[in-house]
C-alpha cells in the first residue's frame, strides 16, 4: 500500500487536543509539515505556547494513532521555524472550540492592548456584555471572563500574533 | 560566526527565564486575589518554557541536555542578572520587578528577531506574542496602583527605588558585544538600555510614581559573568532538591 500525505493529515483528524479534546491537532493550526520517506513518516509540529505541557503528550498520540494504521516508522519533530499564531486555527475548529464552551480567538487577533480580551462574545448566550476576569488562566493559551447577561464565567481562547 | 559569544548570549536569556519563572512561581497559592495567583503561575510557566527553548538551543550546539544545564549549576555558573535572582517580597516588588525586566524582554525579543542566527530569531519571534501579555498585565497594575490610594503609591515608589538599579543590572554589557553587533546577531545592551527607559519612562509618566534619576543610579553588575547576591544558591538547591535525590534516575 502507498501511503500519501492526504492519508496522513486524514490520520492526524483523529489526534486531538489534550486540554480541548474536541479539536484536532489540524484545526488547531499545530502540524507544519508531512514527510514521507519510502515508510518512513515524519511530522513537523509547532507548539501554541512555548511553555505548553502538552507537547509530548501530543507527540505521543500522534506516533500512537500513526501505529495504529499500521505505520511503524514515525518521527514526530517540533519546531519554530514557523510560529504558531491564533488565526491558524480553521473555521471548523473555531466552532468546535465554541461547541465545547470556550469562546474562539478573535480573528485577525493584533493585541495592541488588553482592551482586545473585552466584550468577547459569550460562548453560551452570543451577549457581548461581558468583561474579562483576567487574562491568564486554567492553561496558557486561555483567559477567563464573565458574562453579565447568562451570569455564567467562560474562557477564551486567547489570540496570540 | 563566533560561537561563544552565541552562546555567553543564549544562557544569559535563558538563565533569566529559568530564574524568574521560579520566582513567579513561588506566588503559588499566595497570590493576593485568585487571579493574580493564577497570572504569576501562567507567566512562571511561560518563562521556564522559553528558557526550555533557549537551552534546546544550546543544546544542540554541543551543551548538555537542557534538564542537567538547568538544575546541576552551582550559582557561578549562572548567567542571570541580579534583579531576577532576588526573593519575591511584597507583591508591589513582584510587579515593580515584573514590569521593569519584562519590558526589556519584550524589547530585547523584539530586537532579537531580526536577528542572524536563525535559531534565535525563531524562538524570538514565537515568545514576543508571549511576553506581551506578561507586558500588558504588568502595565496594567503598574497604572492602577501608581494611580490608586496613597499607601499603594507610596508601596510602589519604594519598590521602584529599591528595583531601578538592580533593573540597569539586566544591560550589564558582555565581552563578545561588538562581535554580536558586527554580525547582526544582537544590537546590543547599550541600545536597549535606551529603547527600555524611554518605555519605562512612558508608563510611569502615566502614574503618579517618579522614575529614579538616572545619574545618580549605579547598576548592580556581576550576574552575567556568574558573581550573584546570596539570594540565589538557596534558590538552586531548592529548584534541585529533587533531582539531587537521585540524580540519574529516569522519568
């Protein structure tokens, strides 16, 4: 069987987030590079924060859902070469993060000042009556807020240039 | 390129990092407010990631794997500048010490991502968009209590007095300056200096604080080439404490 990219990135569909385990390492913009070498396979990752925990975690499931379709030579490397930044996060993913009750990144996300994290729309009542809490949160790519119409606290996930 | 002078740079950053990021951390369930808590945790986590980033760096150019660099040193063997070293205090000094040093992280990543050597202007370039929001979060605190009651205006003068000559610390020039400049490498200490009293200078002239004069201020030098305050070795042994147990154990 000849084994194409497209299989891969179909493959790497199913290899989510750990924190927001609705989306996929492909909607969340991460995968930089697939490169296939007779069998053997190498994936180029970069990180949304450079101090996220979670890399190795997602280094390893995407080996583990690799091998699962009969790949066993793979070699997953993370780089900067080309920075992650909120607005490589797709429209499908933008909506599976809302889906999962943390408000998308603005698009377009320039922080000039923390007055960009204000008014974000609540992701369980759409109100722009809301005010941010603070900009660091639970992981570090989120903030926290609250929401004066639904009275509910939510979190964002921040936009980073 | 002139490689000791790449890496005399890269441990001063990443030194810094490392060492603030456990200071940060220390505000750990002590925070004032449950959001402040969680902000100096985020921002521990962000710096030690980038110092993680930095040794990587050196890592790949011969030195060793950045868990050994990070937590065998002795205290002279760290690059850091004093100002990151000392102990937390009160938290109006955590946020003076916060706002003075990432203000020039900010300006000196900045400036770094123009940098020649590839690698740096990489990492450069991914943790500028980080450190703006340690920047926003400082200013932010820095405006409200420089503009807030007596007492906290009062609490933050004396932090920012007792912090600017420490702050001059973070510029101390190394010996390898003109030959980071000659190969586009790094601009140098000495221009951002400049670039980070004139944005000091700015958001404290929103505030009711008084920037220390400049003349009459002498910068604790020393960090860079390794001479610490006692503050920093009780820091290391605590930071090792664990892998001291048994230092080759896997994990």
């Amino acid at each position: 069987m000849v084994i194409t990219n497209h299989d891969i990135l179909v493959w790497l569909e199913e290899v989510k987030d750990p924190e927001i385990p609705v989306l996929s390492l492909i909607d969340l913009g991460v995968i930089r590079n697939v490169d296939i070498q007779d069998t053997k396979v190498k994936v180029t990752m970069t990180p949304t924060f450079s101090g996220c925990p979670a890399i190795d975690m997602m280094k390893q499931d995407i080996v583990d859902i690799l091998r699962s379709h009969g790949i066993e030579d793979c070699e997953v490397v993370v780089n900067f070469k080309d920075p992650w930044n909120s607005d490589m996060i797709s429209e499908k993913g933008r909506q599976a993060i809302k889906k999962f009750g943390i408000a998308p990144p603005p698009s377009n996300g320039l922080v000039l000042d923390l007055d960009v994290l204000e008014n974000i729309n609540c992701p369980h009542c759409d109100s722009e009556d809301t005010l941010m809490k603070t900009p660091f949160g639970p992981t570090l790519c989120r903030s926290i807020h609250y929401c004066n119409n639904c009275q509910q606290a939510f979190e964002q996930f921040k936009p980073l240039q | 390129m002139n490689e000791l002078a790449i890496k005399e740079l890269l441990f001063k950053m990443a030194d810094d990092q490392l060492i603030l990021g456990h200071r940060n951390s220390e505000w750990n369930g002590l925070g004032p407010i449950l959001e402040e808590d969680i902000a100096f945790c985020s921002m521990a986590q962000d710096k030690i990631g980038q110092s993680l980033a930095f040794y990587s760096i050196l890592h790949e150019m011969g030195e060793s794997d950045p868990d050994k660099v990070a937590f065998t040193r002795n205290a002279g063997q760290f690059h850091n500048c004093h100002l990151v070293e000392l102990p937390i205090g009160e938290y109006d000094f955590s946020l003076i010490r916060h706002f003075l040093f990432d203000t020039a992280e900010y300006l000196r990543f900045q400036s770094l991502t123009n940098s020649s050597f590839t690698p740096i202007a990489e990492v450069a370039a991914k943790i500028k968009g980080e450190i703006q929001y340690h920047v926003l979060h400082a200013n932010t605190w820095i405006k409200q209590l420089g503009t807030g009651t007596d007492e906290s205006i009062q609490r933050m003068q004396k932090s920012l007095n007792m912090a600017f000559p420490y702050a001059l610390g973070i510029f101390e020039e190394s010996q390898y300056e003109g030959d980071l400049l000659s190969e586009n490498i790094f601009e140098g200490e000495h221009i951002l200096r400049e670039r980070w009293i004139e944005e000091v200078d700015r958001v404290v002239g929103q505030t009711e604080l008084i920037l220390p004069d400049l003349a009459a201020e002498e910068a604790h030098l020393g960090g860079r080439i390794g001479e610490h305050t006692k503050h920093l070795q009780p820091l290391l042994d605590e930071m090792s404490e664990v892998i001291n147990i048994d230092p080759n154990a896997e994990w």
